[in-house]
C-alpha cells in the first residue's frame, strides 16, 4: 500500500515504494477568503505524481470549496486522478481514498469538522489507454460514500501482452458543514494511493 506523505512532493521523480500524493483542501465558514493549506501546497494546477515498482498516481494538488454556511453542503470536483500500470505481466491494482478531519484554529481553539462529513464518489473512467479491466468504486453521485476510513476508489487491471494501462477518473466530493460549526477556515486531506 502506498501511503501519503507528511508534506507533499511535486514533479514525477521515483520516489519511496510508501509513499503517495495527497490533495490538500481549503475550506472556509463565515466571511473572509479561504487562506492556504496547512502544509502550503503548491499553486492550484500543479499535480503530485508518484512511483512504485512501475505503479503510478497521480492527483491534483488542491482544491477549494469557498464560502460555505453550517447546515449547508457542497459537491467540487477534485480534479483529475490517473492510475499508469508499466508492471510487467499480469498486473492488478486497487486505488483508496482517505481524509482527514477539516480543523480550524490550534491549541484551546481548535475546531473540527469530522471527516466523515466528506463523501466521495469516483464516477466512471474519463480517459484511458490500453487494454484492460477497470472498475469505478462509485459510477454515480448517488453512491457516494462517506470517507469515515478507506475507501476504493478504482480497480484496474491487465494482461501480460498490454505493457501500459492508464485510467483517469474525476472524483467529486461532497461535503456537510453540521449546523453549529463555528466560522473560520478549515483545512484538512484528501489523501489517494494505489497498490
């Protein structure tokens, strides 16, 4: 399984066999603009690309959901994740998501919005190239699930005589402010990876 790091990477270098991309999220309540994310991301745009063992992810680097009432939800396109299997033979791979609370402030101050707040669905393959099987985790918005610990993202796989397969998808999350939350901006994870 490959893991997010504690702070991100950009580029498409190889790097550590646990290590994956994470998506960093801005969220803001109340009045003012959504500020940076904890670990300062680079600009939106730029993607986190990451290799093991012939297995590549890559994941848009953030993504902001912008002003947003208690009560209320949100659904923002994360952008485009894209799964490249270069593995010789015959290969299979399943790829995850997981979050992190969406917090606000530090210390006596900290405020949280819990990840199980967020639900994800993946819907169907927006691009690929080579043969093979691929398998959304949720086609539709209606199957959406809430990220309370992992959840499959895609499934893929492919025989010995395809040598490359590439799958992208363009997940959707939605996201529940709890009415009560106390304004602020909130920031937490969205973290993918693939083995």
């Amino acid at each position: 399984m490959r893991k997010s790091p504690a702070a991100p990477f950009a580029g498409r270098a190889p790097l550590p066999p646990a290590t994956a991309p994470a998506l960093a999220l801005a969220l803001a309540l109340g009045l003012g603009v959504p500020t940076a994310s904890a670990y300062s991301a680079p600009p939106w745009g730029t993607a986190f690309s990451h290799r093991a063992e012939g297995l590549w992810i890559t994941v848009p680097n953030a993504a902001n959901f912008g002003l947003l009432s208690p009560g209320g939800s949100v659904s923002v396109s994360l952008g485009a994740v894209t799964v490249e299997d270069n593995r010789p033979g015959t290969r299979s791979w399943t790829a995850v998501v997981s979050a992190t609370n969406f917090t606000a402030g530090s210390g006596a101050t900290l405020r949280t919005i819990a990840r199980g707040n967020a639900a994800y669905w993946s819907g169907p393959v927006t691009d690929s190239s080579g043969a093979g099987n691929r398998i959304p985790g949720q086609t539709e918005a209606a199957q959406r699930v809430a990220l309370t610990g992992q959840v499959i993202a895609f499934r893929g796989s492919k025989t010995p005589v395809i040598p490359i397969t590439v799958t992208t998808w363009r997940p959707t999350i939605v996201l529940t402010i709890p009415a009560g939350t106390a304004t602020g901006t909130y920031t937490g994870a969205i973290s993918h990876s693939v083995a």
